[in-house]
C-alpha cells in the first residue's frame, strides 16, 4: 500500500474505460493472491475535490486484513479517465508516482453502450438516431457539441434524474458518448503528469486472444508473481441489460410511468424475474453503427494497434 503522512493509498489505480471492462479487469485482478481491490470497486474518491480536501485516505474502503497482509491495494473508477480534474487530483494527492491502469475496446462499441447504460435506467429518453447524429461536425467540436445537446436534453425533460450523477463533479459526463471515446485526448492528461512509465494501456479484445499475454503484462507491470491459474475471462460483469419496457414508446415518453416501470422491474428483479424483465441484447441500427465508424476511424484503428 502506499502511506502518504500517515495515511493509506491505492498502490495503482484502474482509471477507466467506462463500458471496456474495467469491472472485469477488477473482478480478475482481484483474484490474484497478492493483490485486493476495494469492494464494491469504485469509490470515485479523485471523483470530488471535496473528498480531496478532506484527504482521509483509503484506509476506511479496505478491511484490517486486507492492509495488515502486506498485498497490493488498487481502486477501480471508470469515470477518473474521462474527468479532466481528476489526473491532477491524483498528483496533488498521491504524487506523480502513481501507476495507472486503462482498458479500451473499439471506440464505437464503447459509445453506443455507454448510451445504452444510461438509457436502460431511464435517464436518457433521446432517441439513439438523435444521441448520434453529428453530420458536419469535426472530432475537436464533439465535445462542446454534446455538451450542447445534454444540456438542452435536460432542459427539455429528455435527460432526467441527473442528480444520479451528483457523484462526479461534472454531472454531465455520463452523457458524453462520443467525446469519451477519444481516449487517446484523455491519457494524454495522465501521461503528462505521470509520465509514460506509469501508464499501461490495454485493449479488452487482447484478453480474450491471449489470456496468459494479457495478465503477465498486467502482473509484471505491477510488479507481483504471474497467475498461476488464470481467471474466468469469460464471464461477463456490469453487462448493459436493457429493460424490456423502455421498448415501449409510449412509457418513454412519460416520466411519472418510467419511474413506476423501474420500481416494478427493481421488484422483479429481487423475485428472480430478471431474465423476463431485461433484454439480453441491444444493437444500435446499422445507418449509426456506420456514421460512428466514420467518424472514430482513427481512433479505433489505434486501438487495433495496442495488440498488447
């Protein structure tokens, strides 16, 4: 663990990406003997200035044997990554010694989940054909432009429920599809702080093609012993199921009948109704699967080239 004036810190820190795996590489990390993540995995502690200020440390997020057995100690925040304050936080903090973690996948697929996410709660009612339609729009306006159009969705009652997101200082970034998948715009905050060094990039589709690849990189970057017995790549976490009544327009039009709906489902849920209640899988149509290729090209040929 790291001890800053008395006070205990991560030892490396999983710092996104949202909707890539990041609860996954944590559940699998986690696994190894050496190594204990805070449960549940996201404290979102760099996420508030305030949390900061108060500097308490991370002693409260772990048990006394955790601490006492001399293992590694990490965090997983997805959202850390796409923050713009929270790099300098860590510094401020934790000084430039840090070592980070992010995991990415194809930026497309990473945007279209990551709306899927928030729509399967019922916070973003936009259709996904107006979430995604940026015609005449260049990559450096993506941002300003879904900031544009989050805040008059919120406005408009398209977006509701933003107090969910009270955690992150900047509410908004949840929402910020497109713009989040530029991921090589976001490392660029961390590696200028931390340096090159403490930065270890992987992509998710590299974990399914050489697991042993995959986690001896992670564990010799960390610097414990490699797994002995690797963990179950294939089981899924944090999987993005859509309820099955945010199919109907007529609901999702109503605020008052989404919040009853998620109540019922909430309750469906807890009786074992879960594979009644949620759809398995969703698929954005293919005209703004095609657009989004279009325009993240260059971002997903990066990511085909991580290899790992």
């Amino acid at each position: 663990m790291m001890i800053i004036d008395d006070k205990i810190f991560p030892d490396f820190i999983i710092a996104g990406a949202q909707k890539c795996g990041s609860t996954s590489l944590a559940k699998w990390l986690d696994e190894h003997p050496d190594l204990v993540c805070y449960n549940p995995k996201e404290p979102k502690y760099f996420n508030s200035q305030e949390v900061c200020d108060a500097n308490k440390g991370f002693a409260e997020f772990f048990s006394s044997d955790d601490l006492e057995n001399s293992k590694l100690i990490f965090e997983a925040t997805q959202m850390y990554m796409f923050d713009r304050d929270v790099a300098k936080r860590i510094k401020d903090v934790c000084g430039a010694g840090m070592k980070f973690i992010f995991i990415v996948k194809d930026p497309v697929a990473r945007a279209v989940s990551a709306y899927f996410h928030t729509f399967k709660y019922g916070n973003d009612l936009r259709d996904i054909e107006d979430v995604f339609n940026f015609d005449g729009v260049s990559l450096d306006q993506i941002e300003s432009v879904e900031r544009q159009r989050v805040q008059e969705a919120i406005e408009n009652g398209k977006i509701i429920d933003i107090d969910r997101y009270s955690s992150y200082e900047d509410s908004l970034l949840p929402f910020l599809y497109v713009s989040n998948s530029l991921y090589r715009t976001h490392l660029r905050r961390f590696v200028d702080l931390f340096g090159e060094n403490n930065i270890l990039v992987l992509s998710l589709g590299s974990a399914k093609q050489n697991p042993r690849k995959f986690f001896d990189i992670v564990c010799n970057y960390i610097g414990v012993k490699n797994f002995v017995n690797l963990p179950d790549i294939d089981k899924k976490h944090n999987k993005t199921l859509v309820p099955r009544f945010m199919t109907i327009p007529y609901i999702r039009r109503r605020v008052l009948l989404i919040k009853i709906a998620r109540k019922i489902t909430g309750f469906g849920v807890r009786i074992g109704l879960r594979s009644l209640l949620f759809m398995d899988k969703v698929k954005a149509p293919n005209h703004v699967l095609e657009k989004l290729e279009g325009l993240l090209t260059e971002e997903k040929e990066w990511v085909e080239s991580l290899g790992n």
